[in-house]
C-alpha cells in the first residue's frame, strides 16, 4: 500500500495511490486520522481499515490533488553520513567503524514536486538520492532482528546540502536543514511491498543526466542496525524519517564540482517506490520573515 497526504479542495488529509489516482480513504472512513502521525500512531488499525477502505472509497486523479511531503513535520529526521563504499571513496575519507548520524532539521521538509531554493548564503548546493524508512510505532531498544516490525514503510529522501555550510559545522545540521532541503516522498510505501528494502536500484539525475547510480544492497549499515543503534539511544516516535545515506555521484565530488544552479531539475527514483523530482529555483525574497 502506498500511503500519502494529500491536498485537495482546500483539505489536507492521508490517502491511498492506486493506479494513478488517490482512494480518498478519509472520507469513506471519517473515523480515520487525517493526519499522517496519528494515522501512524494508531498501529495497524488505522493501516488496515485503509487498506480496506480503499477498494471502494472516492478516486480523485492524481492530476487534481497536491501531493504534499507524507509527514509534513517529522518528529525527527535523521540520516546518515557515508554510508555507501563507493562514495566514501570519492570523498577520500575513512570508511567509519559505525554510522555517523545527523539530524535534518524537520522545517527542512519538502513535498515531493515542490521547488528546492538555490539559498543566497552559498553556491554550493549539492543532491543526495537515498532510501529513508519512516518510524511506525513507539519504539526503544529494538534488536535488529525486530526491527522491520517498528518500520511502516519505505519513501525516498532528497538530503539536499549545502556542502560549505555543512563543513563550518562539525555536525553537519546546518548544511543539512535549509528551508526546502528535505524533499520526501511521494509516498510511504508499506513493507508488504517493498520485499527487501536491501536491494532496491536507486538513481539520481539532474535535467536528465544519471548522476548517481546504485543499490541499497551496497549499504554499509543496513536499515534495521540503524534502528537498534538509534532506538539504543532515545526513544523513536510514528512519524521519524531516517534517511539512510547515499551513493558516489554527488556534485561536490566532481572536478571541477558540478553544483546545483537556478532551473536545474533533480529526479530521484528509487525501484518499488516511485519518484521524486524538484526543480532548483534562486531563493525567493518573500523567504525574508522581518
């Protein structure tokens, strides 16, 4: 099932895409949340009433609702830093002995269509194509051997940067949480079908041209290790999205460094999920809040 938030006729709500259109599962169930966390948090009643709702419950075409990031505001966002051999090769750094995680900053967060800002502050916009999973139930200290029972389900993950910012700060959030700079989507694509999220082909491109190219089986730590060493640590709400890192192919590797500029169009796909895709634009003036 690939859930989404959606917009439509002025209300925003949880849906199901199915075959090019959004089973409007909401209003065939008014019971159920209408709000991606709380449809989350009720586990697998809210999940499976969906499920069922969406057989017979109102179709809108895709084309006439808006998409928007399936959780609009994470409780957290977190990823991880050189998580594929490859692209640790390109940047010429050590390949680490555990994963080295950061938080995205969840005002970051961005629909899966919408515009990504070119920021005034810096040139040095970079992509990231990953495979992020989001958080199902409240959970701590889960074995790996459990941990695809706290997962709901699999989405794709921009982790846009701005790679001078991301060096001032050893912790690498500031250059990791410009406004606009977490495109998440399009959907959460529930386990049933995704099979093994450790072997999905995943690619970049920028106004067409491959830019990354890869496979999560080449991940370093694997989505369930990542959630026994972060559950291990603090609680992990329904709702978080960690993002699992990327491949070789970023633009800050390249000589000279191909940044991201005005017009640009990012597309990622990720196989069993879908697409993502934003075009770069310079950022707005109306971003001044003064």
């Amino acid at each position: 099932m690939k859930l989404v938030t959606f917009t439509h006729q002025g209300a925003t709500r949880v849906g199901v895409f199915q075959d090019g259109s959004v089973a409007d599962v909401c209003s065939a169930v008014p019971a159920l949340p209408r709000e991606m966390i709380e449809f989350l948090r009720n586990g697998k009643e809210s999940v499976e009433a969906a499920r069922k709702a969406a057989a017979t419950a109102p179709k809108i075409p895709l084309s006439e609702v808006r998409l928007e990031p399936p959780v609009r505001r994470p409780p957290e966002f977190l990823a991880v830093g050189l998580n594929y051999a490859d692209h640790i090769a390109e940047t010429g750094m050590a390949k680490p002995t555990f994963p080295i995680f950061f938080n995205k900053q969840s005002s970051c967060v961005n629909a899966p269509y919408d515009p990504i800002h070119l920021p005034r502050a810096s040139e040095a916009l970079d992509y990231e194509g990953e495979l992020g999973f989001v958080i199902g139930r409240r959970c701590r200290h889960v074995p790996r051997a459990r941990a695809h029972e706290v997962i709901a389900g699999y989405l794709i993950v921009n982790d846009v940067s701005v790679r001078d910012w991301q060096r001032r700060a050893q912790t690498m959030t500031l250059g990791k949480s410009f406004d606009t700079h977490g495109p998440t989507g399009p959907w959460i694509v529930t386990p049933d079908e995704i099979g093994d999220p450790h072997n999905l082909d995943l690619k970049t491109m920028v106004n067409g041209e491959v830019r990354q190219h890869s496979n999560t089986r080449n991940l370093i730590f694997n989505c369930f290790e990542q959630v026994e060493i972060l559950s291990t640590v603090f609680t992990l709400e329904p709702g978080t999205i960690i993002s699992t890192g990327t491949p070789s192919g970023v633009a800050g590797a390249m000589k000279p460094p191909k940044w991201l500029k005005a017009g640009d169009v990012v597309r990622i796909e990720i196989e069993k999920i879908g697409h993502i895709e934003n075009r770069v634009i310079a950022e707005p003036a109306n971003t001044d809040l003064i």
